[in-house]
C-alpha cells in the first residue's frame, strides 16, 4: 500500500521559510512524478510545484521564484523549500504520487495523497 506523509508545516512570519518534506513508502519514488498542492479554507486545491521523474520541474507563477521542489530518491522523500512566504501561502499543503506520464498539474492526474500539513504565515 503506498502511503505519503507530509511534515514540516508550521507557523512563520511573512518573509520567513519553512521546508515540507514528503516520505513515501510502498512504492519506489523513482517511479512517480511528484507533485504539491494546497488548499486554503473557503478554496479549491491549487497546485503548486511538480517534480518527474527525470527531475524537471514545472511550478505555479504564484510560487516561482520562492518555491523550489527536489527528490531524494534513495530516501524516498520529496521536499519543498518555501521561501520569502507571504500571507497568502497560508493553505493545507498536500504531497501527491502520479503514475502517469510528463508533468500533471491538475488533483484528478494524481493517484496517491498525503493527508497535508498546515503551513500559516502571519502578517
């Protein structure tokens, strides 16, 4: 059974950082691409960044420049490094497995979900 459990989350002043990390275990992380999302109260899940499996990235306009995803494949770990946060990054981060091919930005393309982290920034 594949499972992903997301740690990191917190509380930070706005222009702080906070990295997330992503564990998987069940099924070798090389094999998927990976992807965050978040979800703020009252809105839709909204991607964020997605890692393939040969290491390209594609990320949200909202988060380049600030975000940056990696993958320790031998850990089976993904993580996102959040810099300069704003009010606005405040969410429920989610980390999500995607068996498909190339780079998927949409939740319906992912396969496996993580129960999420609370990221809140203050102003």
């Amino acid at each position: 059974q594949v499972q992903l459990v997301e740690s990191g989350g917190g509380l930070v002043q706005a222009g702080g950082s906070l990295r997330l990390s992503c564990a998987v275990s069940g099924r070798t992380l090389s094999s998927a691409a990976m992807g965050w999302f978040r979800q703020a109260p009252g809105k839709e899940r909204e991607f964020v960044v997605v890692i393939s499996r040969s290491g390209s990235t594609y990320y949200a306009d909202s988060t380049k420049g600030r975000f940056t995803i990696s993958r320790a494949n031998a850990r089976n770990t993904v993580y996102l490094q959040m810099n300069s946060l704003k009010p606005e990054d405040t969410a429920v981060y989610y980390c999500a497995a995607s068996v498909g091919p190339g780079l998927p930005t949409m939740a319906r393309e992912y396969d496996y979900w993580g129960q999420g982290t609370q990221v809140t920034v203050s102003s």
